[in-house]
C-alpha cells in the first residue's frame, strides 16, 4: 500500500499539478516554489515520522534550502495565485511521496523505481492523450527518454538507497544541493560565468552541508525485536548464521534479536527509534 500511495502522490497528482501550476503561474516564481518540496519532506519526517533532529541539524538544512532559494531567485517574488497553490500542492504531494518512499526503501530500489516509471508514465501518458495532446517527434522522445533514464531512473535509485541509510529528512536537505549541482555543470560543460549569486549560495550549500556531515548522534539505545529482508553485510546489527558460505552484501529475510547498546548512527532503517 505504501508503494501506491507514493505513485499516486510523487507520480500522478504531483506532475499533474505541476503541469497546471506553471500554465498559470510565472517560470521564476514556479522555480521559488519549486524549493518547498526540501521543506515539505524535512518537515513531515520531523513532525510526523518523528526523525531526530538538533539545532545543528536544522541549522544546516535551512542553510542548504537558503542556498538553493538563492540560485532560483530571478529579482522577482513568488505570485500568490492559483498557479502558485498548484506548484506548492506539487511539492507538497512529492514531500508525503518521500516519506511513503522511505517506508519501503529496504526493499529493491531498482524495482520500486520500475514501479514508479512505469505506472506514473503510463497514467500521465493517458491524460495527456485524453487531454488531446499527440505523440512528439521520435528524436524527442529518444531525447526524453535518456533525460528520464539519468534524471529520474539513475537519480530515484539512488534517492531510495539514502532514504534506507540516512532517514527523510537528511536525505532530502541533501537533494535541494540538486540546484547549485547544476550550476557547476553548466560552468563546466556550457561555459557559463561564475556568478555572485552562486559564489553565495555555494558558501551557504557548504555550511549546511558540513554541519550535516559533522554530526555526531551518539546515545545508549534499544532494539526490537524485528525479522524482515535486505541487502546487508554481517555488521554489529547482523549477526547471524548461514549453513554455507555466503558473499556480501547478500539479501535474504533474517532476525535480528532485542539488543541494547551505544554507538553512532543515523535514522537508518535500523535507527528509526523516538527520542526524548
């Protein structure tokens, strides 16, 4: 259940809304807005899944987000009009996709990718048609098709894999550096100029970001008792027998028994326990 409410959201409603919102709404203000999708997942993972988080840590997330609001500002400000409430609803919906994602992000990521193309591409495929649009140029399509290979295939696989190690919310502050990502390709491959605005959004990227990679989240903490199935190694969470030899990772449904230790760790698919 988990998988389809995340297509309905990520795949269906939020490009639908998208489409819609940037017909009425302007391209500067729509990539503005466009940010909120980093806001949207941080904070349901931190108000409604309850993921940890420390001034340190929200610091440095509103560091990245400042960063990439910067790269997207065009001197003008965000129109509040309908296609503005679309373009937020979109960010919105992709947020509660994120968050559905991680639910299921110890099993296969490529297969969960699949899933998504496929069912997402085929709906919206359909309601273009219906909407009366026709089919592009063959050359367009190949075009759209290794953009979409790269951008959303490559790109989600990876997504899902951070969502199983680093928790929602991390994952996505570190999505919205996508951004000034860009930028530096485009200095590098199309020879664009190096910009004030993007020196300033690199050094605010680049706080945020070591913030983030300097944290230390260290305390005594329990486990459950749990059995489930993913690609693991035979670490301190995994310490259990096979009849014969095995390589790693390897993936194959396992226990793990109650235990009770300290050590560092992230909100990883092992780590999702409360704090107080």
């Amino acid at each position: 259940p988990w998988l389809a409410l995340a297509i309905g959201m990520g795949g269906v409603i939020a490009p639908v809304l998208l489409m819609f919102g940037l017909t009425l709404n302007t391209a500067s203000s729509s990539a503005l807005l466009l940010n909120l999708e980093g806001l949207a997942t941080m904070a349901i993972a931190w108000l409604v899944y309850r993921e940890n988080v420390d001034r340190r840590l929200l610091f440095g997330a509103f560091a990245i987000l400042a960063g990439a609001i910067l790269l997207s500002w065009q001197g003008e400000g965000v129109a509040f009009n309908r296609g503005a409430l679309m373009v937020a609803g979109a960010c919105l919906a992709w947020g509660i996709d994120n968050n559905f994602t991680r639910r299921i992000s110890a099993t296969d990521p490529v297969v969960i990718a699949m899933l998504k193309g496929l069912v997402a591409g085929v709906v919206n495929v359909g309601l273009a048609l219906a909407g009366g649009a026709l089919f592009p140029p063959a050359s367009v399509i190949a075009a759209t098709a290794a953009v979409g290979f790269f951008g959303i295939g490559v790109s989600l696989v990876m997504f899902i894999v951070a969502l199983r190690h680093l928790g929602t919310a991390r994952t996505g502050a570190y999505y919205s550096l996508a951004p000034f990502i860009g930028a530096l390709l485009a200095i590098a491959i199309l020879g664009d100029a190096v910009t004030l605005k993007l020196a300033a959004a690199g050094v605010l990227m680049g706080v945020g970001l070591w913030l983030h990679l300097s944290e230390r989240h260290e305390h005594e903490h329990d486990h459950e008792e749990l059995e489930h199935e993913h690609s693991h190694v035979h670490d301190e969470h995994h310490q259990h027998h096979h009849d014969g030899p095995v390589s790693e990772p390897h993936s194959h449904w396992h226990r793990h028994a109650p235990m009770r230790h300290r050590h560092p760790h992230y909100p990883d698919l092992h780590h999702r326990h409360g704090h107080g």
